[in-house]
C-alpha cells in the first residue's frame, strides 16, 4: 500500500515538473 502511494505520488511529481518545464519557456 505504502510502496503504490510512493510510486504515485513519484509519478505525479515527475508529470508536474514535465509540465512546468514545457509550459513555462511557452509562456516567455
């Protein structure tokens, strides 16, 4: 239970800085 929780919450972090990093240089 704890190792799934891990692995998601890992995903979601990775997705969100992949998304920071594509969004932010669209914004300049």
């Amino acid at each position: 239970m704890t190792i799934g929780y891990m692995d998601f919450a890992g995903i979601y972090l990775i997705v969100a800085v992949l998304l920071l990093l594509i969004l932010i240089p669209k914004k300049v």
